[in-house]
C-alpha cells in the first residue's frame, strides 16, 4: 500500500509537465475541498468515466480560465491507464464521512479569494448571504496545509434546504427529476452514479449549472441536462443545500 499512497499523495514530473496526483487536491482520504470534489466513495467506474471526459474535452469548467478545471484537464491528459485504474481503486475503497456542516442563515462574513476557497476577510463584518452558498473552512490554517481532518461549513439561504427537499424528493411539481430515481435510495450513489449526500453543496452548485450549460457533455450528461433544463441558480443553491445536508 505505501508506494500506492505516495503516489496518490505527491507530484512527478512527465514530459517536462507536472502532474499533480490525486491527493495533493482532493486530499490522501478523497474528501476534497470546496474547490474541487470529494472522490472518497464514487466507484471505479465513474472516477475513470470522468477521467476519460476530460482527457476527450467533454467535461470542462462553464468558467473559462478556472484553474482547477485547467488541473484537471492536465492531470487527465498526462497520467496513464494504469495510474487512474490504481488512484480510482484505491479512492473507491475508501468511506466518504461526514465533512461539511450546512447552516442556514441571513448574514455571512464578507470573503475573498485565497488558496482556491473563500475565506473570511478579518474585520470587514458580516453581509446578507442573498442567494449564495457560502462554504468556509472551519480552520482556515489547517485547509491550507491540506489537514484531512478538519472539515468545512456551507452557509446557505434560510428556507432552502426544505425548498431544495421539495426538488429533489418530488420534482418542484414536474420542474425536474426525483433524484433518487437515479442516485439511489437516501441519495448514497447506485453504480456508478455518484453519491449526492453529504457532498459540498459549491461543488454541486457547480456540476447542475456545467450540465446545463452542456460544459459537462460525457457519457450520463443528455440525461442530466434535461434533468436540469427547466432550474435556475436559485433551484441549483436550494438542491445543493438540501444534498449536502443528508447525513452521507
């Protein structure tokens, strides 16, 4: 297990490229970070799925120039067969558990940009969070290390984890799909659909609109862009907020 591990947890140098492995973004344990995506538990099948999108231009970020999309891409083009069937393996076989908190409320502190995650800007004070899913490490000196032990909080809009209830487990009354229907029972994954429980709500927020966008364009995305079709950024947050706060 250990040369297995260390090559999840640390970068090498191909053809003058450098490649991150796994880790080094979605963390050694694959329960990731706001930026980018929990790997913890998704199966073999679909991590390598969403590799070979990347590597063939069907999945990119509805931002132009998002570097963590611009990782992505790269890493997908540089490693090797046998490098993503080992990293999906071992990311397979490990237990996503519980990771983010999710709080409804109407203020948020004010935040910036820093290391690829929203941080608290010091003495600015609080603003109204309006539509907004605002995700914060609960130790901003620990997220920046990588810690994989400490985890984050998503603030979310008062109301929208039961208007989000209302999308995923009855469909917004024809708006959209029953989520279930697809992701399996308590939304834990079925095959190789990814679990949606527990998962960050940023990220979700982030998937539902590249669907819609048709950014995400591999092998399932016909079936969730009509999914998502008839959803606003509105929908999306009250989805999100609900998904993410299902126990995982």
């Amino acid at each position: 297990m250990a040369p297995r591990f260390h090559k999840l947890t640390h970068f090498h140098r191909r053809d003058a490229n450098r490649t991150f492995a796994c880790g080094y973004c979605h963390y050694p344990n694959g329960q990731g970070r706001p930026e980018n995506s929990s790997l913890a538990g998704l199966s073999v099948g679909y991590i390598t799925q969403q590799i070979a999108d990347y590597r063939n231009g069907l999945r990119k970020s509805s931002e132009p120039g998002r570097i963590a999309a611009g990782f992505m891409i790269a890493s997908a083009k540089n490693a090797t067969d046998a490098e993503v069937k080992t990293s999906a393996e071992y990311f397979a076989s490990i237990k996503y558990r519980p990771w983010i908190k999710v709080i409804e409320t109407q203020s948020v502190p004010k935040t910036q940009v820093a290391g690829f995650m929203l941080v608290a800007t010091e003495g600015a004070g609080n603003e109204p969070i309006g539509q907004r899913i605002i995700e914060l490490a609960d130790d901003v000196g620990r997220a920046s290390i990588r810690d994989s032990r400490s985890g984050f909080t998503a603030y979310v809009p008062v109301g929208s984890i039961k208007r989000g209830e209302a999308l995923v487990t009855a469909g917004g009354r024809g708006k959209t799909t029953v989520c279930a229907s697809c992701h399996g029972q308590d939304l834990k994954g079925a095959g190789d659909v990814p679990p949606l429980a527990g998962r960050s709500p940023s990220y979700t927020v982030r998937q539902l609109y590249d669907f819609q966008s048709g950014a995400r364009a591999g092998l399932l995305s016909p079936l969730m862009k009509e999914t998502v079709a008839k959803l606003s950024m509105d929908d999306m947050v009250a989805i999100a907020a609900y998904t993410a706060s299902r126990a995982p």
